[in-house]
C-alpha cells in the first residue's frame, strides 16, 4: 500500500514552473503548426516534469535538474551578449518579430531570471527535497 506523501510547498511551487513554461512552449508549437510549420520545442517536457515532481520520480528530478542547469548556462551567455553584442535584440513570438529592444536589456532580463533558476536549482537540491526522491531501495534476497 502506498502512502500518500505531503508535497512541501517549495516543490509545488517549482513544479507550477515547469508546468507553466510546459504550456507556454506547447502554445507555441500549436501556434506553428497551425501556420503549416514544424516546430521542436523540448519545453514541453515542463508539463511532464510537472507531474514527475509531485510523484517524486527521481528520473523527471534529473530531467528538471538538467532542464534548469541548461537554463542557468543559457542565461549566462544572454548576460554576457548583452554586455558585447552589437544591434538591437528583438522579442519573437510565434514565429513573429514583434520589438527591437536594445541588446543591453537582453543582460537584465538574463540578471532577473538566473535567480529564479538557482533558487529552483536549490530546491531540488535541498536534502529534504531530494529524500523525497529516493527509491526504496529493495532488500537483499536471503
């Protein structure tokens, strides 16, 4: 019989995260395809994610550790082009070039939104979070 564990609320708050930026590519790739364009977006993983995290399968944490560790990595790069790149950046949504935007606001965007990946990143990480995780391990055969 399996007992129903509490979700603290650090992790569901995590999970919504990933479940919100799960539909938001999911709404992009709907959005292309309804154009007659194929598009790959792996940020639909956030949905699965989603429910991962409140199972507690270790497999979807890895998944969202390495989606979040991507994420910081990526922010890093746009942190520092901000600083170095030439012309304007712009804002793109469903395929449609919406707003140039000088390239200097690409790095406060990248500095308002590495803190919300480390602080996810913390919370997977947490030993309190991460037990949650664990499998039982089974017992050894006499």
């Amino acid at each position: 019989m399996t007992q129903k564990r509490h979700i603290p609320t650090s992790l569901a708050v995590v999970s919504f995260l990933f479940l919100f930026l799960g539909i938001l590519s999911a709404v992009e790739i709907i959005g292309e395809a309804t154009k007659g364009s194929l598009q790959l977006d792996f940020g639909v993983l956030g949905i699965g994610i989603f429910f991962g995290l409140r199972r507690f399968s270790p497999g979807w944490r890895r998944c969202a550790l390495v989606f979040i560790w991507l994420g910081m990595i990526t922010l890093a790069v746009f942190f520092v082009y901000g600083f170095v790149g030439h012309g304007p950046a712009f804002i793109k949504v469903f395929g449609q070039r919406h707003a140039d935007i000088p390239v200097i606001w690409v790095s406060v965007v990248a500095a308002v939104f590495f803190p919300l990946e480390f602080w996810m990143y913390r919370v997977l990480t947490r030993p309190k979070i991460r037990i949650l995780f664990q499998v039982d391990s089974p017992t050894p055969a006499a």
